[in-house]
C-alpha cells in the first residue's frame, strides 16, 4: 500500500501537467519514500521518550500517539513534501520494535490502547467506505450525464483486466517464487492472483482524484465509479468464491494430526468440566444436579460419557465412577505406521509453531531485547522451512549468533580505520562485546524455556498420536536444549556477572507482575476501601516505573558497602562491631562456578560470611574419582570432571536466614585447645560471589562481647543445620514462615531439666542431654549435639523433658500457627489447598492430574 500510494503520487502530478526530469524524478524518489520514514523514527524516539517520563496514565499514552499520528502525517506531507503514508507507517514500527517494553510493564495500559486503536481502524475503514459510496451513488444519480451504459461495460473489462494483469505479474516471476523462501507451488500461485482484494487505499486515492478540480468532470466521476466497482467486485465475487477454489485445490485440507488432535483436546477438556462437575454437582441448599440434562448443554461431557459407555469399556461414566483417573482406553493412541514420516513432519511443525509463540510472548511481556527476539523468530522460521529434517533451529540460531558476531565486528573494524576522538567513537559505535553477549544470553535462554514449554504442551495435549513419532520429536528437542543449557553453563564461567544481571532483571520482572496480580485479587474481595487499594497501587507502579527506566545492570559494589549490608550488622551498636572487626573480613579468592567452598570432612577453625551470590549445601561428601583408573579408561577425561557433586544440594542465597554464613556450628562449640573442627556438610559456589572468611578464634570473640552478634549467628547456625545436617530428621517443612520463626528464635545457655514447649521448634546446639526411651520400657537415650529436641522423627514420642549435666545451649524458634498441630485444622489446610488448585486452574496453571489426586 506505501509503494501503491508513493506512485500515485508521482503519476498524479504528471496529470496534473507537472512534468520531471530524470533527475527530478529521482529527487523524488528519495524524497518521498525516505523522508517520511525518517520523520516518523524521528517522533517515534521522542515519543518513547515522553512515555518513560509518564506511567500508568492511559488517557496520556492514547492523546500521546493519536498527536502523533497525525503530527507526523502533517510534517511528512506539508513540510518535507514527503510521503505521511509511510511516516506513520515507520512511526508504528519503531514503537512496534523498540516500544515494547514501555507498554508491556501495564497490561491495563497496553489493552486499552489496543482497543482504542482497533476501534479506530474500525471507524476509519467504514467511514471511508460509508462516504465512498455515499459520494458514488451521489454522481451516479445527480452526474448521470457524465456516466454512460457503456461505461458499466468498461468497468467488467477492467475487472477482468486487473485480474489478468495479476496472474501475467505472478507467471513471469513464478520461476523466481518457486526458489526462494518457502516456495511456491502453482495452486498456491492460482490462491495468490485470486485473492488480489482491492479496498480502503484504493478508495481513498480515487476520492483524492474525484476532489480535485483541476481535472475534467468526466474523469473524475469515472475514475471513482470504476474504483468503487473494483472494490466492490473483488469483495463479492473473488472474496466470496476464494474458499471454494481453496477446496477445488486441495489446499484447505485438514493436517494428517487433526483428527487425533481434536480427540485429544476434547477428551482433556471433559475431564476437566468432569472435575468441575464433580466439585458443584451437590450442595446443601439447592440439592443435587440432572447429570443427564447437564450432558445435553456441554459436548465435552457427552463425548466423554459416550466415551466411557462403549461396551469395550468396564463401566458407564457416572459422577461417582470419574473420581479416579480415566482408564487406559480413553488415552488409546492412534498409530499410523504409513505415515510416519508424515506424522512426525506434522509433530515438528507444532512443536516450532509453540516454540515461535513464546518467543512472540515474550516479546509482548517486553522481556529480552529487540535483537534477540530478531534471533529466535528468524532461526524458529528458517526450521519451519523444512521440517522433514530432524529439529534444527539451534543452529540456525547459533548462526545468527555468528552472523551478529561478524557484524559487530565490521562495525568496530571501521570505527577504528575513522580518525575521530575516542568517545565520539564510542557514541558512533551502535553494540558492544557486552552487549553482544547479553543478546546472546538472553536468546539462548528464552530457547530452552520455548522448547522445555512446547516439549510439556506437546507430550499433554498431543497425546493420542503414534507414540514413538512423538517421543522422536520431544527426544529432538531435549536434546537441543541440552546442547543450550551447556552454553550456558559455559557462559556462566565466562560472563558470571553478566549472566547474574540476566537473571536478576528476568526474576524482578516476575516478581513486579506477582506484585500486581496480588494487588488484582485483593481488589476483588471487596473487603479495601479504594483509598488503600491507590495507595499500594501507587507503590507497586513506583516500581514498574523504576524498573523501565532504569533495569537491573551490571554492578560492582565494594567489600564495604557488601559487608555493612549483612545481618551481623543490624544490631544496635553496628558502628562499633564493624569499626572493631572490619578488617577481620578477608575476601575469598579462586572461588570456582561449581566447585566446592570447602567439603564435608574438611578440618579448618574459620567461618566464611557471603556477601553476594548463591551457594548450595548437603550433608552428602564429595565423591571423588580416582585419577589413575580414569585417564585409563578415557584419556580425554579432564581433572575438572574427576570429582562429582551430590545431586541433593540446596540452593540458598541472602534471601534465606541460612544463606549468609556457613561453617559457623562447628566453630562455635568449638573449645580452646582442642582439635580444629571438622565441617559437617559441603558448601558449593553456584554463582559469581563475594565471600569473606574469618578466623574462629575472632568469631567466638566477637559473640562473647556482644549478646546480639551471639544471637543472630547462632539463628542462622540453626537454621543452616536445619537445611543441612538435620534436614532428613525434621518434620516440619522448610520455608519462609520456619526462616522467619528463627529471625525471631533466641538462644539459651540452660541447666536441665530442660522443658520443650511444642509452641517452639527447639535446637540443643551445644551439649548432650538424656530423653526418657521411647517403648516405654524406663530407659533413656543420649541426644547430642546439633540434634532437634522436638518435632523430630527420630524421637518416636513427643519428649517434653530433657535431663543431663549443663554448659547445653538451646535455641528456641517461636513457631507461627500455621505450623504447630492444632495451629490450623486438617480440614482447613485442605480447604486452602483445593481453594488454591482451582484459582491456579482458572488462569490455566493447575494440573489435572493433581486436582484429581487431591480430591
């Protein structure tokens, strides 16, 4: 339409008398078509601009783009003598491309522009075809003398004569179509002449050439009759018949998987309003349901209970038979032994087509960056080309990796050969290295969760076709997004900050829309004066509109401003301690991704505090290979693989009361004189960290000199024990309401008898005691030291006593009423577990199966 409007223009004032030279001609093709887009980029920035300046303000977002269409337009046409067209045009696919994330971080925002803009397109379309006609049927009666009868005729030969034309354009270039891209074939060469519609743009040129009056009367009534009846032709006959050809060529037939497909999707779907139907059908004040009258009105369940009614089945459905799971036979799969190669040619196509629209979703969400969505969709559409072969858009996005690469490259190269300052050649320089390698972080990280997403869609809901196609095509995918996460692992030893950001800006964004969806529901209780609801609404925009401005990048925080920020300095008198041990704290160096910080088993008096990063612990020991009988079976076996880490690690980070100090227990009941302490678990660096150590001797210096410092190392040396040590002997669940009851916990120094209060999840740390035996036969057990006094497995009955000598310490962590017996019913918790299955079934989240297993 751009390029169909851009020479009209040009013939237009060629029959207006204007006539061009070559070079004026010229003049004007890099005028018109070029500057114009060059405007509309120019206010798309600035547009952009003003929208980070506003947020959350949908009346101003609209009034912002609506000036701006039609700014553009009028500086295109007016003031360069442009094309306003393609002004526009360019404005909306820069704001498409770079504008993304500026609309996405408000859906409210995003929707109502959506339907602001669709319904203008609507009123724009049917004004323009309301007045074409109006103004048609006009000159028709009011100018009929300067219409004739043959004039009709002419108007049928210039149909058949635009269509013609068509078809000779598309059979001189078919040679040329057939090659290139997907390539096409002669019927979808007839579908490609005959569906040429013509409509608003050709309506709107022909009312430009019927206003102005400087050509003769005649001319300007039969040019907009003619166009009108073009319009209206290709509507009626080729828009109404294009379905049948479609049919006639075989090109509307349904895919080789349908049938199998739509079974499938039909079977899920009435086991879920089965589900439902089973939660609803009685209640106390109305009574039960007609499951027969019910059946009538929803088809999913009247498939499914005809299903279950075959005579090849054991029983008829019934609500009380659909408790359980369905039986095998209504999961039958369909084979299709001649046509495999078919069936799994179909199986790739869907599984890409997934994997294209998360990467679509993702680019909506405003999540990634511009090139890296450019990446994915190009590699994701170069496999589709071809699906007969085996799943490869991982190569084709390590090529556009390369092709990125190369690029960059050129760009630097030439900025380098240009003498101009340094930092001018850095404005000049549109990429860097850095940037690079995020683009290509962020790509390849959308690949794995695209293909893990569309691998779990296809095994679900795609389950009733020949078994082992489908098993073929999710083994491909499984295996490229191995060959995607060893990049990445890679680059986490490479770009270990980098990649940190990454993941930083990816879970911020997560938890900003948790946050707003929050705020959503509590809305909906109706139980929040509006007041309350804007003033959490203006604090959860307040970080929408920080993260759009400013995202999370890379940062280099000093050991100061890291070593303030630990808990050990929350205390009253932190100015004190820090100024007293600050240069206690020694950074940790050769901190390797993936090695060990030291081993379970290890024999060393210091404690290592975490600043930043992530760690991971187990109470399991390194196994480590032995060398010699290794290098003899491979010789390409690297001393990096020889030791293997266990598989059952938790991973912990300062958002965890444990995440922040490791190898504290042992140091502090660790006596003077005696043997250095052995570590009693392993501690892993999973990420990039800053890790500071400390002598013992120091650690136990400071927790005697300051009651606090004792108590807030002694909690979090509770709670690591309990994520490590003692974790396979705890009954309670580890997680956020158990973290905070050990912020809350204090430790004791007490002579028994020793009294457990069940209202406490209590710790001997330091010491031994004696609990009376457990059969009952008058005998007692040693509990030693770190051991859980209660809530523990291996103390069979519920010890309320503890006897011993003293010097014990105790640590007493105030439970929450969530987490004590009695604290919440049985029936309540369940109640909140089926209230939470149906709201994460509602937005699509839940599992079937485990609804299912839960009632």
């Amino acid at each position: 339409d751009g390029t169909a409007i851009v020479m009209f223009l040009l013939f237009f004032d060629f029959s207006l008398g204007n006539d061009k030279s070559a070079g004026e001609i010229i003049e004007f093709f890099v005028q018109v078509p070029l500057a114009g887009p060059a405007i509309g980029i120019a206010f798309g920035i600035a547009t952009l601009w003003w929208l980070g300046k506003v947020y959350n303000d949908a009346l101003i977002d609209i009034s912002l783009t609506v000036v701006d269409c039609y700014l553009v337009y009028f500086v295109s046409e007016e003031v360069s003598g442009s094309s306003g067209v393609l002004g526009v045009v360019a404005l909306g696919a820069y704001l498409a491309a770079v504008g993304k994330p500026y609309f996405a971080t408000n859906k409210e925002v995003e929707h109502t522009l959506h339907h602001f803009w669709g319904m203008m397109t609507y009123g724009a379309n049917t004004v323009l075809f309301v007045l074409a006609g109006v103004i048609i049927a006009v000159s028709v009666i009011r100018d009929d003398e300067y219409l004739e009868i043959e004039d009709l005729g002419y108007a049928f030969a210039l149909y058949g004569f635009l269509n013609v034309a068509r078809g000779l354009v598309v059979l001189a270039l078919f040679p040329l179509l057939k090659r290139i891209g997907y390539g096409l074939d002669w019927r979808n060469a007839v579908i490609v002449v005959w569906g040429g519609l013509r409509g608003a743009v050709g309506l709107a040129l022909a009312l430009i050439v019927f206003e102005e009056h400087a050509f003769d009367q005649r001319a300007r009534t039969l040019v907009l009759f003619h166009t009108g009846f073009i319009v209206v032709a290709t509507l009626v006959v080729n828009g109404s018949t294009t379905g049948m050809i479609l049919h006639a060529l075989g090109l509307d037939k349904a895919g080789i998987n349908k049938t199998a497909v739509v079974e499938s999707l039909q079977t899920a779907m009435g086991e879920r309003t089965m589900k439902i139907y089973l939660e609803n059908f009685y209640d106390e004040t109305l009574g039960g349901a007609d499951f027969d009258l019910v059946k009538e009105y929803v088809t999913s369940l009247r498939l499914l209970d005809k299903k279950r009614n075959q005579p090849a089945l054991a029983e008829p459905l019934t609500p009380l038979a659909m408790k359980g799971d369905l039986p095998d036979d209504a999961h039958k799969t369909f084979h299709h032994p001649s046509n495999e190669a078919a069936v799994t040619e179909d199986l790739r196509k869907r599984a890409l087509s997934s994997v294209r629209l998360s990467y679509k979703e993702l680019s909506e969400e405003g999540e990634g960056n511009s090139n890296s969505i450019f990446m994915l969709l190009e590699s994701v559409d170069k496999a589709l080309d071809d699906t007969t072969q085996p799943l490869n858009d991982w190569k084709f996005l390590e090529m556009e990796h390369e092709k990125a690469r190369a690029s960059l490259g050129g760009v630097m190269y030439s900025l380098r050969l240009v003498p101009i300052p340094a930092p001018l050649r850095k404005m000049c320089n549109p990429a860097d290295p850095i940037k690079e390698a995020e683009t290509k972080l962020i790509s390849v990280w959308s690949f794995v969760h695209a293909h893990t997403h569309a691998c779990e869609v296809l095994t679900k809901q795609v389950d009733n076709i020949d078994k082992h196609a489908l098993d073929k095509v999710v083994a491909e995918s499984r295996a490229q997004v191995a060959r995607a996460k060893a990049y990445l692992v890679d680059r986490r030893v490479a770009f270990p900050e980098l990649v940190q950001t990454i993941k930083t800006a990816e879970l911020a964004r997560e938890l900003l829309n948790v946050q707003e969806q929050f705020l959503i529901d509590v809305s909906h209780t109706g139980l929040l004066e509006q007041s309350e609801l804007d003033a959490i609404h203006d604090i959860v925009q307040a970080d929408f509109r920080k993260f759009v401005a400013h995202p999370p990048s890379k940062r280099n925080p000093t050991d100061d401003s890291v070593i303030r920020a630990l808990p050990l300095f929350s205390i009253d008198n932190a100015e004190e301690v820090y100024a007293k041990y600050r240069s206690a704290f020694v950074p940790v160096k050769g901190m390797d991704i993936g090695k060990p910080l030291y081993e379970k088993g290890a024999v060393e008096d210091k404690v290592i505090f975490i600043g930043r990063g992530v760690i991971s612990v187990t109470h399991e020991a390194v196994v480590h290979h032995d060398t010699h009988s290794v290098l003899q079976h491979s010789h390409s076996t690297k001393l990096k693989n020889l030791s293997k880490l266990p598989a059952d690690r938790v991973w912990l980070d300062r958002s965890r009361h444990s995440g922040w100090v490791c190898g504290l227990h042992e140091v502090m009941v660790h006596k003077a004189g005696s043997a250095p302490p052995t570590r009693n678990y392993t501690v892993v660096c999973e990420t990039v960290m800053m890790a500071y150590e400390i002598d013992g001797a120091v650690v136990r210096q400071m927790a005697e000199e300051y009651p606090q410092v004792k108590t807030a190392l002694w909690s979090a040396c509770a709670s690591m024990l309990c994520e490590t040590v003692l974790k396979d002997d705890l009954t309670l669940e580890l997680g956020l309401n158990l973290h905070m009851s050990f912020e809350r916990g204090e430790c004791k120094e007490l002579v028994p008898p020793v009294k457990v209060d069940v209202k406490n999840l209590v710790l001997l740390l330091e010491g031994s005691l004696t609990a009376p035996n457990a059969d009952g036969s008058g005998g007692s057990v040693v509990v030693n030291a770190p051991a859980l006094l209660n809530y523990s497995k291996r103390l069979a009955v519920a010890v309320t006593s503890f006897s011993g000598t003293g010097g014990n310490v105790i640590f007493n962590a105030p439970l929450q009423n969530d987490l004590r017996p009695g604290g919440m019913s049985q029936a309540k918790k369940t109640a909140m577990l089926i209230t939470h299955f149906k709201t994460e079934m509602k937005r699509g989240l839940g599992d079937q199966h485990g609804m299912s297993r839960l009632n």
